[in-house]
C-alpha cells in the first residue's frame, strides 16, 4: 500500500516513503563552491583497517571528522566532541586517529 502525499498543486504528490522528515538530513550540502564534499571510498577502507571496526561503522566519524575540519574546528576540539560522544576508549576518538583523517583527506578547509 502506498500513501500519497496531497499537496496543492496537482501531479505533485509524492509517496510518504521518499518523503523527507522534518528535521532529519537527507543529503550532504554543497559548500561554498557549490560541490558537495565527499570522502572518497579508499579512506573508509583504510579507517576500517586501522581501527578494526567494519566500514560502516567507521564511515560516519570519518565524515564527521572531515566535515568539522572544513568548518574550521581544530583536532583538539573535534577530538573532545568524538570522545564525549564515542567514548574515550573507542580508537576513532584518538587524536592520532582525528588527525590521519585530516591528513588522509587533504586537510582542506584551513
């Protein structure tokens, strides 16, 4: 069963499944440049193998990581935010590890 959603204009309905919720990310922004940044697949691989987590899961703090770097943050501060967030123990809060990322992306951003 398929919901549509109504809308004003006719013909615009779209089914509640590829609807976006209020509040909840949907794609990455683009950034100044009008590029949307990405992390290239090859740095996922080799985050997953230095830590020994499975990509997947090593996939969202590399993106966090890259991403706050480009807003200006240092690795001091990003390093904080993953331990508050992660856990101290958790080899992806290491500042060794914030700062390879930084290092493996280019450092761009500063």
């Amino acid at each position: 069963m398929t919901r549509l959603l109504i809308t004003e204009v006719p013909g615009a309905a779209r089914t509640a499944k590829h609807a976006a919720a209020p509040g909840l990310p949907t794609q990455p922004l683009p950034d100044q440049n009008g590029e949307t940044p990405m992390v290239a697949q090859a740095i996922y691989h080799q985050a997953s193998q230095r830590t020994g987590f499975r990509v997947q899961l090593v996939a969202a703090p590399v993106d966090i990581i890259a991403r706050r770097h480009r807003e200006g943050q240092s690795v001091s501060q990003i390093t904080r935010y993953l331990r508050a967030h992660l856990g101290p123990e958790n080899p992806v809060a290491s500042r060794s590890f914030v700062e390879w990322v930084i290092t493996a992306t280019g450092g761009e951003g500063r």
